[in-house]
C-alpha cells in the first residue's frame, strides 16, 4: 500500500476520532444549560467533559496539522478556499476553550450566564461549521488548475455541505446528551435521556437523508462508504433503542458509533480525490497529486507508530481514571462561596460580588 | 495596503499576542511542577497552597495560549496558501510531531492535573504537572525547529517536477545550529518571564504582609537570575550564528550600512531606518558589535550597502535589506529589558544573601512593575528574528511577497483582522482582569481536605 493512500486513512482516523470524541463534548457544551436548571447542575454538566475535552480537540488539530504535513496541497487550498467559515470556526474555538475555564472563575450569576450561553452557541457553531467545510470537499467547490478557489464565501453553503453540517451537530447533541446521561444521576440523567431519544431520533431521520444524497449525489454508492453508512445508522438507532431502556453505555457506544461511521463514510466516499473540484474533474486535488513525497511520509508514519499508541493509552487512562458518574452536591464544594444550591437572584448576587471586591 | 502587507499584519498581530501567554505558560508550568515537588518531598502545607495558587495563575494563562496557538495553526493554510503548498513537505512535518508528542501529552494530563487533586495517588498527580511542563516545553521545541528552518532552510531538496522543497534529511533539520541556539534562547526566556511573575506576584502579597509568598519568591529568584544570564548568553550566540546565515538581519540590528572592522555598538541613534545611512550614533562602545556578531573583538561584519550587492548577484534585482529602524530599535529594546532583568535578580539574589529580602519594600515594588518586562523583552526578540528575515519568508528560497493565498481577497483579510483584534483585547481585558483578581487574593486558611469516603475517589471534582 502507498505511502499516501495510509496517510489518507490515518488522517480520516483523526477525524474520525475528532468527531467521536469531540462530539460528545461539543454536544454537552451546547446542552448544559438546558440539562441543568441551576448554577449547579450546569457545573455539573459541564464538568462531566472538565477533564477531557482538551485533549478531544487536539485531535482537530493533529487532523490538520496531518494535512499540512502529508498533503500540503490539500491544506493549502482547503484552508483558504474555506476562509471565512474557519475564521467562524476559529472564534468559536476560542471562546469555547475560555468559556470552560472563565466561566467559574466568578461568583456573579451575570459573569456565569454569558459564560454559559458562549458556550453553548460556540459548541453549536463548530460541528455545523466544520460539517459545511467536509461537506463542501465532496460535492466539490470552484477549484482552477492552479489549485486556486475561485469562488467567494457564498460558494460554500451547498446544500450538501449544509446537510452534511446540520447531520453533524444533531448527531453531536444526540452523542452529548447519551454522554450526559452516562456521566451523571438523578435529574439530570432523567432529562439527558429525553434529549438523547429526541435528538437520536431526529439525527436518525437526518442522516438517512444524508446517506441517500451522498449515495445518489456525490458519493455515488461505493462499497466501503456503503458499509459505514449501515454501521452509522444502525448505530444511531441502537442508541435510541438502548436509551429508551437506560442502558447508558450500550446507548452511548450506539451514538458514538454513529457519528464515527458517518465521518468514516463521508472520507470512504471521497477516496482518492481528497477535494473536490467543481470546474473540472481535472482540477480535482487527489490523495496521489497533493501528497508529500515518500521521505517525508516515512518519517511521519515512523513517528505516528511510535507516538499514536502511547497516546492512545494515556488518554484511555485518563477516561478510566475519570470514570465515574457526577453528582450534584447537596453542599457546594467550599472552593466556590456565595453560589448556594438554590440561584440567588440577580441582584443579591451583584451585590456580594462587590462585597468580593 | 497588498493583500500581503494585509496577511503579514494580521500575521505579526496573532503570533505576536499568541506569544505573550506561551512562555508564561513553559515557564509557570515549570515552577508551578517546582513548588508542588517541593510540597511532596517536605509536606509543607504552605507550599501545597502555593502551588494552588500559582497552578491557578497558570491556567487562567493556558487557556489563551492554547486557543490562540490554534489561530497560529489554521493561518498558514488559510493566508499563506502558496508558502504551505511550497514547503508543507518538510515544514508541516514538525507541526504533525507537535501535535502528536506535544499538545496530546500537555492537554491530558492539565486535565488529569487539574481534576485529580486528592483523587490521584500524589506521587502521579505530581508527575501530571511535570508532563504538563515537559509538554509545553516540547511543542516550542517542535515550532522553533520549523520556524528555524526558515531563517536557515536545511535538510531538503527542490523536487525538479513540481519546484517545491522537500525533505530529505530529518536530522538535519533538528541539528540545525539556528534550530538548537533559538530552542533554548526561547525556553530560558520562558523560564524568566514565569520567574519574573512569580516574583512580581510574591512581591505584592509580601508588601501586603502575607509571608508565605517568600518561599515562593525565593524559589522564583532561583530560576530566574541563571534563566536570565543563560538567555543572554545562547541569545548573543545565536546572533553569532545568524551572522553566517542571515548576515543582514544581524547588519541591520546595528543599521551598519558600510562594511566595519572592528565595529563598535551604538546605545542609541537619532534618526536611522532604512532611508537615513547616516544617523547620529550615541555612545558607541568599541569593539562590542564584532564581538557580538562574530564572537571576536575583531571580527568584520559586512554592511548593508555591500550585501545588497552581493544578493542582487545571487538572486536578481531587488531590495533584500529588512526594516533597518525596527531591527536596530527591537534588538536594544531586547537587551536593554534582558539586562534590567538580570539586575533585578541579581539585586534579589543579594538581598537574600544580606537577609535582608524580606523586609526589602522597595525591592518588591521594583519586582511588581517587572512583571512587564519580559513581556517587551520577547516581542522585541521575536521582532528582531521575524523582521531580519524579510524580505524573505524562507531564507534564500522564497520571498514574502509570493507566498500569500491567491484566493483570499483584501475584503475577506480586513474582516479576519478586525474579528481576530476584538476577541483579541476582549479576551486580554479579560485574562487580566482574572489575573489580578488571583493574584490579589490571599491563600486560603485552610484546604478543603480530601474527601473521607474513598469509594467516591475517582468522582471528578466540580473544577469548572
């Protein structure tokens, strides 16, 4: 097997792997306000990914640093042709990654509500966005023989890329809220469970749609891709069947199941071409024509073997280590004073927030 | 302004601010896992608040640094589309390795640092911090060795079919002398600017009567003033070395347009930059720019005027000398804050010495507003380097003004500019408000003890 073509399928890993885990977390970002009716509850909901959604996101960024480093072709027109949506995408990153750390670092209701609402409508953003970028690879944009986007922002929101993104974020809330239910009790659970079978059912229907235009329209029916589809929508539908059942775990790995298979279609349809181009078929950037040359992807593949297990297992540990189920405290931890179980209202909190001061 | 002019401003703007939390983050990652190993091994209570408090401080910092570094990531493919097609080959390969050993191994175990407090046996957790540390120290090794390779391009061939750099040699590009030189030129600089905000911090709880911060201080005053003279020395190295390779980023650092032998240092000019060759030089100390730029007092440093002749030989008609006023005004400005540095380490050191550190309030005033001193000292490192090698993006290989995104027009880069420069002082009026609300607060009497009932161990706690 090329050189080129293990580096197409590592990089379909990564983002695989993105989506799976990142999934989840982007889909409790999104959902933590609406699992949770007070202060407390959405910490806990939030901190059920605390320890783990860091390192999810590496995953994205390995996945386009792979790109750069194996198909430097690819990352070049990708990235420029897709600008304006990944400066979106970047922003939301951004302010997710801070929303996370900022949002308790005050005892204001204000200061912990706009954290809140950030998170949840940049969580929101990113699979959409990012579902609209892959979407767009495979239907194909204005790419001329330069391997040069011709088009301008408008060029990218097909309608494929939209499906494909809208697909995306409902299966990541369906994947964060099976998440939810797994990771926490009582209440919370209760209504997780609720939103998983709601958002199953939903993403279910979306992807089913999804899978008959990528099969009818740009993917055409490839064996591989077709596989994986079965394996996505079989997996969705367990998590559903699972939730309704409470069986978190089996209900959780159906979900998952489900966006990994999509992703693992969506780049089975793509192979070999690795973008698209809809001026010309001639134009379009393959896994062979943008590829680094073999040196440099033997060095990679040797380090990607030594590496990618290792992290691989401390990043096991660390789900194992973390691995049971959150609860909310009857008494707030005494590292966060003056946010009592039940809300203090608006004002009250103003006012000892300055007393703080 | 060109779209280029355009794409480097947003460029120098987002590397530029990026790099105001990264060495905060090495070097305050460094002395955080530094305090709590002295917690471990002495079972000092004081020191576990401590590290608390100054773990704190660190990831108040981290979360910047990180969601910034992504900008950083994204920005070549998406501005300089030409230069990621030309050298992604042998340049993309250390940002892969980065995310692979580096940004895997810092963000796992921050979580499992952060979250595992009394959960994780205590020798582990203390292990998360030090792989934290080794892990934020690891992925500037791996961007110093890519950024290296523009100023001294090696270990590559030009494929002859598609006329893009190649690489053929990986060794060559981590021996890279550049490479080596610039590596721990950047991890002794981090590891004085989180010294410096340690030391700050400590200052103000000190003069505010709170004594347990003076072990911290001291602990701080270790690392830094070694930190500090080890910084200058690899840095005025590397300046030896980057004479050889790039002779006119060195040259114009002292707008030497005429070739010198031996040369003297000026300590400051009227007028200068690139269309006055004659500006009044003030103070000039014999001697010191040969010994700076060739390590011999000497040594001959060829001016501007004569190397712009002998480029326009080798590469063709053009203008390849660099902003002279910015590389003469960055590299002083660099120095004169490194030394003010030392002289504040060294003072601290001496008054440790004389026992008299603790009562020392207008030392710790001082080391307060020191706190901002490294923060210029680094921009105008990185200044001095990234302009001195302009014209070019790749040394010799490939000029600045061809390699940005065909594709991206003038309106589109405006509005990243703009949208990147709001969240951008949003996010710092932010991270310095928390900063100094942490930094102000005093440590607590007493730490929430570790939960009894053992079974509930491995419950993550609610951190956020």
């Amino acid at each position: 097997m090329d050189l080129a073509n293990v580096w197409y399928l590592i990089i379909a890993i990564f983002w695989i792997g993105f989506f799976v885990l990142e999934g989840f977390d982007l889909g409790v970002g999104v959902l933590h306000r609406f699992v949770g009716n007070d202060d407390v509850e959405r910490r806990v909901a939030i901190n059920t990914i605390g320890p783990f959604w860091d390192a999810n996101e590496v995953w994205l960024i390995v996945g386009g640093a792979a790109i750069f480093a194996a198909f430097p072709a690819w990352y070049a027109t990708m990235f420029s042709s897709l600008y304006l949506a990944l400066v979106l995408v970047l922003v939301a990153l951004i302010v997710r990654g801070v929303a996370f750390e900022f949002r308790g670092k005050r005892d204001s209701q204000r200061w912990r509500s706009g954290w809140s609402w950030a998170l949840t409508i940049s969580s929101a953003l990113v699979p959409l966005l990012l579902g609209v970028g892959v979407g767009d690879l495979l239907v194909g944009l204005p790419i001329d023989a330069d391997q040069n986007f011709t088009g301008t922002f408008w060029n990218l929101l097909t309608p494929y890329g939209l499906l494909t993104g809208v697909t995306l974020l409902v299966l990541c809330l369906a994947d964060g809220a099976a998440f939810l239910a797994l990771k926490t009790t009582d209440d919370i659970r209760e209504r997780s469970r609720a939103l998983a079978v709601r958002f199953g059912i939903i993403g279910l229907i979306l992807a089913v749609l999804w899978v008959l235009y990528t099969v009818l329209g740009p993917g055409g029916p490839k064996p591989l891709a077709l596989v994986f589809m079965v394996v996505a929508a079989l997996g969705i539908a367990a998590g559903v069947l699972y939730q309704t059942k409470g069986r978190d775990t089996a209900a959780f790995t159906g979900t998952a199941l489900g966006i990994g298979g999509a992703v693992a279609a969506l780049f089975a349809s793509l192979f070999p071409n690795v973008m698209v181009s809809s001026t010309s078929a001639a134009n379009n950037l393959t896994v062979a024509n943008a590829s680094s040359g073999s040196y440099a992807l033997t060095i990679m593949t040797v380090v990607a073997v030594i590496m990618f297990p290792i992290v691989l297992a401390y990043q096991i540990w660390n789900y194992y280590v973390f691995r049971a189920r959150l609860q909310a405290p009857k008494e707030l931890v005494a590292d966060v004073p003056g946010l009592k179980r039940d809300v203090p209202d608006a004002g009250k909190d103003e006012t000892s927030d300055r007393q703080h001061q | 302004m060109s779209n280029v002019d355009l794409a480097r401003l947003q460029f120098a703007m987002t590397s530029i601010y990026h790099f105001l939390f990264v060495p905060l983050t090495i070097g305050l990652a460094f002395l955080t896992a530094i305090l709590q190993t002295r917690w471990h091994r002495s079972g000092d209570p004081n020191l576990r608040k401590l590290t608390r408090f100054f773990g704190n401080l660190l990831l108040i910092n981290i979360a910047i640094g990180v969601v910034t570094g992504l900008v950083q990531e994204f920005q070549f493919g998406m501005n300089w589309s030409e230069y990621s097609r030309f050298v992604g080959d042998v340049f993309g390969a250390p940002l892969a390795m980065e995310g692979l050993a580096a940004f895997f191994l810092e963000s796992t175990f921050l979580g499992l640092w952060l979250f595992g407090w009394d959960r994780l046996p205590k020798k582990l957790h203390l292990a998360c911090i030090w792989l934290v540390s080794i892990g934020s120290a690891l992925s500037a090794l791996f961007i110093i060795a890519a950024n290296s390779w523009m100023q001294n391009p090696v270990g590559y061939q030009i494929n002859d079919q598609n006329g893009r750099a190649q690489l053929d040699d990986v060794v060559a590009i981590f021996t890279n002398p550049v490479f080596i030189n610039a590596y721990l030129h950047v991890l002794f600089a981090s590891a004085v600017t989180g010294a410096v905000m340690m030391l700050g911090v400590a200052g103000y709880q000190i003069r505010k009567g709170n004594k347990q911060f003076l072990t911290a201080a001291k602990t701080s005053l270790v690392v830094l003033f070694p930190s500090i003279i080890l910084a200058m020395g690899v840095g005025s190295e590397l300046g030896v070395i980057e004479a050889t390779y790039q002779p006119m980023k060195i040259a114009a650092a002292e707008a030497q347009w005429e070739t010198c032998q031996p040369c003297s240092f000026s300590l400051f000019q009227i007028g200068g930059g690139n269309d006055d060759q004659d500006p009044k030089q003030i103070i000039e100390v014999p001697y010191l720019l040969s010994i700076l730029a060739t390590n011999s007092p000497d040594g001959q440093v060829v001016g501007l005027n004569e190397l712009q002749a002998q480029y326009e030989q080798e590469y063709g008609p053009g203008y390849y000398v660099p902003n002279v006023f910015v590389q003469y005004w960055s590299m002083r400005l660099m120095a004169y804050t490194a030394s003010a540095v030392a002289l504040l380490g060294a003072l601290g050191l001496f008054l440790w010495w004389r026992k008299k550190l603790e009562g020392a309030r207008w030392f710790w005033g001082l080391a307060i507003i020191g706190i901002f001193t490294p923060y210029v000292m680094n921009t105008a490192g990185w200044m001095l380097t990234e302009n001195g090698r302009q014209p070019w993006i790749v040394q010799g290989l490939m000029k600045t003004e061809s390699a940005a995104s065909p594709s991206v027009t003038a309106l589109e880069i405006w509005i990243s500019i703009i949208v990147f420069a709001l969240v951008y002082i949003i996010l710092g009026v932010i991270w310095a408000s928390l900063m100094f609300r942490a930094a102000r607060k005093p440590l607590p009497e007493d730490e929430p003890t570790a939960p009894d009932d053992k079974s509930r161990d491995d419950v993550p706690a609610l951190t956020y």
